[in-house]
C-alpha cells in the first residue's frame, strides 16, 4: 500500500510512502505506528489530496504575507504624511 506524506523533512513535496497498515489516524511505516497527522508532516490516501493540502498551506501563506505588507505599507504612508512640530 502507498500513501503521499507532505511535511517536514522531505526532499520532496510530496512523497511516496510505503506503508504497512492503515486506520483512520494512523499509518505503520517499516514497522512503526505514525499519527496521519502531526505538527511535521501529513499523510494522505491520493496525490491529488495531497496537492490540495499544499495548495491550501499555500495561500495562506500568501494571505498572511499579503496581511503583513499592507500593514507596511500603512505604517510608510503614515511616516510619509508625518510633518515636522510647528516651533512656536
């Protein structure tokens, strides 16, 4: 059985696993019980789920990123406006 595991750690985006034994949350790896799901990687039944994964990991980097530059740019157009205090 193979499965495609996205995630930390490999050279690939998306590798081919081999693994033993399925369940609903887990996967065995040369003899090893893995949760299908962790902080570091991710195992998926079909390439195309597993190119969805990405896909979404994606665009919410690009969405964080887009969040972060008009933050920049808020603050530039803040500075740019600024004046120098009248002396009085």
């Amino acid at each position: 059985m193979k499965s495609y595991r996205t995630g930390i750690g490999s050279k690939e985006l998306i590798a081919v696993v081999k693994i033993d034994r399925c369940t609903t949350k887990s996967v065995w790896v040369d003899g090893h019980q893995q949760a299908k799901r962790t902080d570091w990687a991710v195992y998926h039944d079909t390439w195309d789920l597993a190119r969805k994964h990405l896909l979404y990991d994606a665009k919410e980097r690009v969405a964080d990123a887009e969040k972060v530059l008009k933050e920049a740019q808020n603050y530039e157009a803040h500075i740019s406006g600024m004046v120098a205090p009248r002396e009085t």
